[in-house]
C-alpha cells in the first residue's frame, strides 16, 4: 500500500465519536421520571395535530378526516383523546325511537326527542299499557255501562217487535199468518180462523189462487221492508254499542292520554303517535282484556296471553337511539364495522313457526350511535367486511342512514319486509390507516377525495431536540403511571432516548414509534425488578434491549453458525480477485439483522454483455435490477470512450437462494467488476455497501447499523484481526447508532468503518491500490486500478478486433475455395474445345 492510500484509508475512516450519538444523562434537568409531569397527549406530531384539530372543528360537509401513520405512533390514542376532548365541549344530540305506523305498518315511523326523553316516553307507553290494561276492563264492568248499553239493546229489541207486530197485523188484514222459521218468514193463507192446509189451497178455485198468491206477494213486500228495516237498526244499534264502548275506552284513558300530551307537548311528532294510539285502541278492546276462555289447555292460554302481548307491542316505543347517559357528543370507536355493526339491522323473531319482525325489532348501528358526534374506524378493519366501504361512503353521501338487509338488496325477488324512515345523519368520520392505503383510495375511489378532505399525517420520526427529549421524558413517566411500573432515573431515560434514536437510525432524530418505546419502558421496568432494584436505571434499559434481541435472533444465530462451520462461505481474512462480501438486511418485522453474503464476478472476451445471474433467473427484484444497469453505463462512461467494451461479464451472489431486491448492492458489484477487469484482489476481511450511479458517486442505503453489526459479528467468530471492517457511503454516518461492543472493537483499532463518497475512494481501501484520476489525454497513471482496468479492456477489444479480422479472412478463403471447386481447370485433351464457362 502506497503512502498516499494509506494517508486515504486513514482519512476515510470514521472517527469513534461518530459512530453513535450519546445523551449525557446529567443534562436532563430531573433526576427521576417521579418529578417529570406525564404528557396528556403526544410527542413530536405538530403537524398532525394542528390537521386534527382542524378536521375535527371543521363543520363544511365532506371535511372527514383520514389519519395516516404507522401502527405504534400513538395515532390511534391521539385522535380518541383529542375527539373525546371536542365532544365534551359539543351539545347532547338527540335520541332516535322507532314507533309503529297504523297506516303504513311496514314502514316504521322515525321520530327524533331531546336526549334522554326517547327512554322516558318508552317507560311513559309501557306505564300507559299496564294502565289502560286495568282500566278498561274496570270501566267495562261498571254498571253505568251495563244499564247503558242494555238501553240500546233493548231499544233495539223493541223496534224489532213493532215492525213483526207490524207485520203480522198487515197478514191478518190480508186474510195470512205469518211465522218464523230456521229458514226464514213464511206466510200461510188463513180460512175460519185457521191456517189453510196445502192439499185445500189446491183445491181451490183458480180466481181464488191467484188473488191469493197477490196477497201473499204483498206480505212478502211488507216482511221484505221490515227485513230490511232491522237489519238498519241492528247496524245502527252495532254502531251505538262501539261508539258506547269507544266513548268508555276512551273515557277510561282519558286522563292517561291527557297526561301524556301534556308532558311531550312540544314535540309535534310524539302528539300525532299519541293520537294515533288513541283512535287504534277502541278498535283492539279486546287486546286490553285478559284472556277468559273457560275450558282451554293450559298451553293454548299461554298462547293466547303470547298473541295478546305481540298486539299490545305496537303501542311501545323502540328506542333506537338512546343518548341519556351521553355526556356531549358521542364518541363511537368500531373495531368491528360489518355491514350490520355500522349501518343497523332489521331482526327476526321465530312466532307460532315462523319468522317475523316489527318496528321493535329494528336494531342501531355505529352510525346511528356516533350520530351527532364522532365515529372512528380502522380502515383496513372497514374494508376487510363486504358492504361496509360502499354502506358508508352511501350514508355519508345522502346525509341520511337507510336500514336495509342485504338479503333486501340481493334477493332474486323482491320481499315484503319492512322499510323504516331514514335516520337523517351527521357525523364526523375519522379513519385510521396507513399512508399506502390513502394514496391506493385516492387515486381508485371517485368519492374518497370528496368525503375525506383533512388528511392527518403522523410522522414515523421527530428531531432529536430538547423539547422532545422532556417529551420522551414526560411520554415514560406517563407509562410508568398508568402501567404502576418503576419509575427511571435519568440515565435511564437517556438511554431510552438512544433507543428512540436506532429505532429510525439517525444521530438528529428519534423514534415516534410510541409504542416500542412504551414496550421497552415496561420491560425494562420488569428486569430493574429482577436485579432488586426500586428505581430502573441503564443497566436495566440495555438489559431489556439486550434480552429482547436474544428473544428475536434465533435466525441470524443460526446464519452465523452456518459461516463459522463453514456451510455458508464467508471470509474475513486474505484477498481474493473478484470475490467480495457484500451485505443485506433480513426483516423479520420485529427483527432485523445484517447479513454478510458472497458477490463474485467473472470476465471473457465478449460483445459488452454484463450479465446478473439472479435477473436471469428471475431472482432480482426491479430496484437490484436496476441497480445492475447502471454498472453497464459507467463502464461505457468510464472507460468505452475510444474503444467498444469487448467483455462479458457475470456477477452473482453466491449461495443466495431467496429474491435479491434493493441497489445497495450495486457499489459492491461494481467493486467486483473492478477486481476482476484489474486483476487486483479484494481484501476479504472489508466488506461494503451503497449504492451507485453513473458517475460512481456512492449514495445511501438502509440499514447501516444493522449491516455493520451483523459483519462484525462474523468477523468476531473468526477472529478479529485490526484489518477488518465495512465501507459504508459517507451520507450514512448521520445514520450511525451502533451497539457499544462495536464502538468498543473501533476504539481498540480492532475493527474499522469507512464512509466513502466515490467508487475510487472504496476500491483504493479494498486493494491498497490507487483508484487513479483521468489525465488531459484520457488515459490514467501507470500502476492505477483504473488503468489497469483500461489496459485490460483495450487488450480485450484489440483480440476481438483481431479475431474478427481472422474471422473475415477466413471467409474470403473459404470463398475462394468454393469457387475454385465449381470452376475446375481444363483437362490436356490435345486443344480440345473447352465447353466450360469462362470465369
């Protein structure tokens, strides 16, 4: 190695204080979380809340609101606490009852109260019920009504005998009698004081018959009339006798009704029922009636009481909506919105064999609940249930909820069931869901923009400052409270701010994963209990950290196993040509870890061809694909200026046997490349990555904490020898956050960490050979990777230029040759004509 890379290699090295980023504890201005104020909503979401808060006030329709965040950021916490605190300050909204319609009894009455009087008129009808039921019954027992009603009746009974008495008198004139009989009157002709029998009537003259027979149809005329007459009088006396019982029904409740009217005068809609209930009972008297059927099984009068009970229902009151124990506006969470759960349902009940339903049994949903305040919904929960999606957007659009089973909208014929009003709705929707899901709705659901105009975003990080460092502080001392844990010191608390900090991988940000903080303060809490300790310090923070990586790194244990044995080909120390150690990331979703893998690259005379084994075999996913791509273009731009890349060339990564996605590799495929075209090894015991570009500047990538940490524990297994380490692209030191056993081993010169801004930075580190800048000429140093790797192209192109010329001459002989075969000399035949063509 020349002194000038040795002074880059040292140059390029990380510094040990950069490798993490440390909160000094004696900094914070407390000493346990016990004096730190709990926060009452969340850390670092300004923008959020300010979305929220407007969302919620925000009366114009169509202002819904759509949180977008990743589960654990306090998102879901934030918005009830938030709606919870606006519904306080909003008015009760009204309840909803169902009440029978006596025109139209398929089609339920929508009646809306004051809330809490919806509960207090069902327990005013019931009362009503029990009361009519004793009051009836006693008023028709009463002798008043006894005398009154045998009045009419023998009223009737009297005119009934005037026009008979009538009648017969009319026959005697006639010279008949008449008599009643079962199948109705009969006149019989009368001589001498008695009836004429048949045998004498025929007997009878002709002249006398006949004259008979006018007389008889005389009487039949008179009977007619008095037929007609009675019939008259009993309809008349049919209507006396109800307008008797009507006027006692009514006189028995009339001081319930009164009541009643009185105390829900100022709701027209609850007045018309009233009424309505008042002309239907004079009609169902005997629904008021116990049932006294002498003689019936027992089983046959529970019936009957059973039928009596479903007609008096229709006078009840559903209360659909009951908002008495309400205090301002409600506040409806749905973990469970199906189609049923959200927009309510019709139910029904099994009677006398068959299934059958009434206003009673009209059921609220979420939307009917949350009316008149706010509904929250998960919406991956809202469209994993058939229906639910189309149901809402519907009642949001119409303004008004429609109580509909699906069986009513899919049947293959329509069914007579029941079709209650409408309730007329307004609420306020918040939804709840990734930023995926937002942008996916937004762009395939015409009516999405319209109904969630607020877009609440909730940040995955926030600055690592001092505000938000109290906020961390203040978030702890709240779990510790509400969960009874221990509280923390204030070593503790910082080391859990570090925490904050890995979680996202930046030296000037931290986590607003809540969540896995909240996790962590309690696990930690539970070791500080294990080491004896009242108070949790460090100790117990890194313990839990340490011991919930134990729990998760059973793979990445057994990776490391597969390396040290061997199974998997991985080395740490020598060189190699062609061969280096790239590094990826294995998500477990609550795991991650450094993987180290085998990237090795062969070279031959070609056409310019660079093949990734993986995409060929459909192994590469559309990022590494294009990562791969654009090693093609900074060979051309690098080096096929005066002369065509003449290579074929094949990288892969060796024992790889799952998809390779992701262009951090590609920095490291083109280090491969290099060695292979150059012919100068690899030190096996470094091993890379970054991405790279057409200009071979090297950008970031992810997971750099984790692929550091993962090589360096292979490295560990086989031996730490000073000379290993990891090139990392120089916009990722930002990102370092890495564990203190590696810092440590960097500290000791025993490992190292390069952060690299060019491709020439890194393959100079890789093999002590100096990258090389290009001269005014176009060629590079003698003894440079560079021109070492142009020498070796240039030769490749001049062998396939050469054996492209013998390939051409070659042709020409061979096309000499056939023709010399298809035109042979002439034969010695003594200067015989030679018929052959000329050439």
């Amino acid at each position: 190695m020349s002194g000038t890379t040795s002074e880059l290699v040292t140059q390029l090295r990380v510094p040990v204080d950069r490798l993490r980023r440390r909160l000094d504890p004696a900094t914070l201005p407390f000493q346990t979380t016990a004096e730190v104020e709990p926060i009452a909503g969340t850390v670092g979401q300004p923008r959020a809340l300010e979305a929220l808060e407007f969302g919620l006030e925000i009366t114009s329709y169509g202002y819904n609101v759509y949180v977008a965040g990743r589960p654990g950021s306090g998102r879901e916490s934030t918005v009830l606490r938030l709606v919870e605190q606006l519904a306080a300050t909003k008015p009760t909204p009204p309840d909803w009852i169902y009440v029978h319609n006596f025109q139209d009894p398929e089609r339920p009455i929508a009646i809306s109260l004051p809330a809490g009087r919806g509960a207090q008129l069902a327990r005013d009808m019931d009362e009503f019920l029990r009361a009519a039921q004793q009051a009836i019954p006693r008023a028709f027992e009463s002798e008043e009504y006894d005398r009154r009603r045998r009045a009419i009746i023998d009223r009737l009974n009297q005119e009934r005998e005037r026009l008979w008495e009538g009648v017969q008198q009319f026959a005697q004139q006639l010279g008949f009698a008449v008599e009643l009989t079962p199948a109705g009157v009969i006149s019989v002709p009368v001589v001498q004081g008695r009836p004429l029998a048949p045998e004498e009537y025929e007997r009878l003259p002709e002249p006398v018959r006949e004259e008979l027979e006018r007389r008889n149809q005389r009487i039949q005329d008179r009977v007619a009339d008095a037929l007609r007459e009675v019939r008259r009088l009993e309809r008349e006396t049919a209507e006396r006798l109800r307008q008797l019982d009507r006027e006692v029904a009514l006189f028995a409740v009339g001081g319930l009704f009164e009541e009643l009217r009185e105390r829900y005068q100022d709701i027209p809609q609850v007045l018309a029922f009233l009424d309505q209930v008042r002309e239907d009972i004079p009609e169902h008297l005997h629904d008021f009636f116990p049932p006294q059927v002498p003689g019936v099984p027992t089983p046959i009068a529970q019936l009957q009481a059973l039928q009596q009970q479903e007609h008096l229902a229709r006078y009840r009151i559903n209360v659909f909506v009951d908002n008495s124990q309400t205090q301002g506006a409600p506040v409806i969470f749905e973990r469970n919105p199906s189609y049923y759960n959200l927009v309510g349902r019709i139910d029904y009940r099994a009677t006398f064999g068959a299934m059958v339903t009434d206003f009673s049994q009209i059921r609220a949903g979420a939307l009917h609940r949350a009316n008149g305040g706010f509904l929250v919904l998960h919406v991956v929960e809202l469209l994993q249930n058939p229906f639910s999606w189309e149901a809402l957007k519907r009642a949001l659009i119409t303004r008004q909820v429609v109580i509909e089973n699906l069986g009513q909208q899919y049947a293959v014929l329509p069914t007579a069931t029941l079709r209650p009003d409408p309730i007329l709705l307004d609420v306020k929707v918040v939804l709840i869901g990734s930023p995926l899901l937002y942008y996916l709705l937004s762009a395939y659901d015409d009516d999405f923009r319209e109904l969630f105009r607020v877009r609440a975003d909730f940040a995955p990080d926030m600055d690592w400052d001092e505000q938000h460092v109290m906020g961390y502080a203040a978030f702890i001392s709240r779990v510790v409270r509400e969960q009874g844990l221990r509280h923390f010191d204030r070593s503790a608390v910082a080391r859990v701010i570090e925490f904050g900090a890995r979680q996202v991988e930046h030296q000037r940000k931290l986590s607003s994963q809540l969540l896995e903080i909240g996790n962590l303060v309690a696990e930690a809490s539970y070791w500080a209990g294990k080491a004896g300790r009242d108070i949790v310090t460090a100790e117990d923070v890194e313990t839990a950290i340490q011991k919930k990586r134990y729990r998760s790194d059973l793979i990445a244990e057994r990776i490391r196993e597969l390396i040290a044995e061997g199974t998997l080909k991985i080395e740490t120390r020598g060189a190699r040509v062609g061969v280096i150690n790239g590094l990826a990331v294995v998500d477990l979703g609550d795991f991650a870890f450094g993987k180290p893998s085998r990237v090795t690259a062969r070279i031959s005379l070609g056409r310019g061809n660079l093949i990734s084994i993986e995409r060929e075999i459909a192994l590469s996913g559309p990022i590494h694909s294009k990562g791969f791509l654009i090693l093609s273009n900074y060979l051309a731009g690098a080096y096929a200026q005066d002369f065509p890349l003449a290579i074929s060339a094949s990288i892969t990564f060796e024992q790889a046997y799952e998809e390779i996605e992701g262009d951090s590799a590609s920095s490291t495929e083109l280090y491969a490349l290099l060695s292979a075209l150059s012919g100068l090894p690899i030190k096996q015991g470094i091993a890379v990555t970054g991405s790279v570009n057409q200009y071979g500047e090297v950008q970031a990538i992810g997971g750099v904490n984790e692929k550091i940490e993962g090589f360096f524990a292979v490295c560990k297994a086989q031996g730490l020898t000073g000379e290993q380490g990891v090139i990392i692209p120089t916009a990722n030191v930002q990102h370092l956050m890495l564990d203190d056993e590696v810092i440590q081993a960097v500290a000791e010169g025993k490992f190292h960490i390069w952060a690299v801004d060019t491709v020439d930075q890194g393959i100079e580190i890789l093999t002590g050979v100096p990258a090389g800048e290009r001269q005014p000429d176009g060629t590079y140093p003698e003894g440079t990777v560079h021109r070492r790797v142009m020498d070796r192209l240039r030769e490749y192109a001049e062998r396939m230029r050469d054996f492209g010329r013998r390939d051409e001459r070659g042709e020409r002989d061979e096309a000499r040759a056939q023709e010399a075969a298809a035109d042979p000399e002439p034969a010695g035949n003594g200067g015989a004509e030679d018929d052959s063509p000329s050439s």
